[in-house]
C-alpha cells in the first residue's frame, strides 16, 4: 500500500542495555562506531554525519526501545502525522525538551499494534561538522533491524498496510524482508516469527568486503560470540557475519545489497524455508543466534 509520505532512511535504533559504560566501550571499540556524546543513562553513536544512528539506554532488561525513520521533507513528516492519526494509531508529537537532548527538529512516534515497537518519523535530525572516520571497521550506514513477532503474518501485513513498507522478498513462515520506499536497499527492516515480540537483530553495513573477513578474527581476538557466518545471504545477495553484544544482542556486518529502482522495481520473490534460501555458504546458525530482548512497550 502506498502511503502519502516518502521515506529518506532507516535513521537510528534505540537499544536497551544492561550497563551502558560496558556497552559503549563493545560499540566503540569492537564494533567501531563513533562515540558521540553520554549523558543521563543514554550514549549517543554514529557511523555518518548524523547526530546518532544507535542510541544506548540503560534498562534492566536489554532489548528494543525504538526505532528511527527519516522522512525526505517537512511536508511529508506532516503527511506521515495526518496518515497515521486517521488511521486511529494515535501518533504522538515528542516534546521539545526531548527533541533538543536527541538533537532532532520536528518528531513523533506511533505504536505499529501489532508487535508494539514504537516508530519514531522526523525529517531533521544535527549534522555533525566532521565526517564519520572508520576505525576498526569500515561501516558506511546503518543497514537494517529486524524484529520477531508472535503474529508474524499480521505483523507484515500492518508494516505494509500502514507504514508503507514494500516487501522485497518473503521467505515462507520465516521471514518477511522490506524496504522504507522509496530507499533503495533490498531490506531497511524485516520481520520474523517469534514466541514473543523481540528484537531479532540490528545490522551495519561495511564499504569492504575485506571487513567481514577481518571481523572474524577481530571478534574471536576479543572472545566475542560468533553466532552466524560468515556466509551470504542469497535474498540480498550479501555476505555477513553475526554476533553477539555483552547483553547477547545479535549484531551483523553485511557487505554488498541488491538495490531497488524507485520506478519498475522487480516483484518480490517466495522463498523455499530451507537453509540454503538464507545463506548459500553452509554456515549454520548458533541457537543463540537472534535471540535478543523484548521491544519495549512504550508510548
């Protein structure tokens, strides 16, 4: 379904963590994001211009706080606000004390009912004066989240109905991949089936292929869990590694990602549920693997 609003990117994801010192050391250092500012049981980091592109919140219980879309103009963070209120979703300016802390102009959220994560839509957001400088990775975007969701079919069908979503590809009873229209990536959010509503995982992409390689090694230097791959996933044709954060959060470098024109993009394909549908390398995934914390009901 198309909505009367288009979409730039997928912004920034809010994720719950346990201990928010340790966690900023791990995503600065092992996943080589950029440190941007800690204040108030929040850290602020980036891998662009951007203010942010993960914010971590300290919680008792690690998880899914939010997540971020940025919306191409004024006009259509308008239009998104109107669509979604006459939808009855209840969509909710955020006030500007809070817009000021997350350095954001303009922002509200709505609830998708479903699976209960909180989507926040702004179309401005603090351009940082210097570049983004790779480290130990050399991360270009924030590529994707994925979540799981105990109503999976319904769960898809209210990300595309109402959020616009376009489904890119669907592999039977396992996952749904979509993409925020018009943005090009073959996937900027997926949904998957779940015992309950979780996180699943949350996914950086790297300009090298060299840096997926480089990363196994890293990780395992730093004894952290490898949890899938590496391997390539034959929907998007990318070629990632999978691993965990100290609250066992699943993380994952991709490189390379089929992109869709805006105009006579191809249809979506059904997938066969077998693993080689999801990695044509033979990698098999650890059970820990997308094994993360509950979304955050909120709002």
């Amino acid at each position: 379904m198309s909505v009367p609003f288009r979409y730039k990117k997928l912004a920034y994801a809010a994720v719950n963590v346990t201990d928010v010192k340790r966690s900023v050391e791990f995503y600065k250092n092992v996943v080589g994001l950029d440190l941007v500012d800690e204040s108030e049981g929040v850290a602020f980091f980036r891998c662009s211009k951007d203010h942010h592109n993960i914010v971590l919140c300290q919680s008792q219980e690690p998880g899914l706080k939010r997540v971020a879309f940025e919306v191409e103009r004024d006009s259509d963070l308008e239009s998104a606000f109107e669509h979604f209120h006459q939808s009855n979703m209840s969509p909710e300016w955020v006030e500007e004390k809070e817009r000021k802390f997350y350095k954001q102009g303009k922002t509200f959220r709505v609830k998708e009912p479903v699976s209960g994560l909180t989507v926040e839509l702004f179309s401005s957001i603090t351009q940082m004066a210097n570049e983004f400088v790779p480290t130990v990775a050399k991360i270009a975007r924030l590529g994707h989240v994925v979540i799981g969701s105990k109503n999976f079919d319904v769960a898809c069908e209210s990300f595309v109905e109402k959020f616009g979503f376009r489904i890119s590809d669907f592999i039977e009873d396992r996952i749904c991949f979509m993409r925020c229209f018009p943005n090009p990536f073959h996937h900027t959010f997926a949904v998957g089936p779940s015992s309950k509503n979780r996180l699943h995982h949350i996914n950086f992409m790297v300009t090298d292929i060299d840096d997926v390689g480089k990363a196994l090694y890293r990780l395992k230097k730093n004894d952290v869990k490898i949890v899938y791959g590496p391997g390539r996933h034959p929907p998007s044709n990318s070629v990632f590694i999978y691993f965990l954060d100290p609250d066992g959060t699943t993380l994952e470098y991709s490189f390379g990602m089929e992109e869709f024109p805006e105009a006579d993009a191809r249809e979506p394909r059904m997938l066969e549920a077998v693993p080689e549908s999801l990695d044509t390398w033979g990698a098999v995934p650890d059970p820990l693997f997308g094994v993360g914390g509950p979304i955050e009901e909120a709002l």
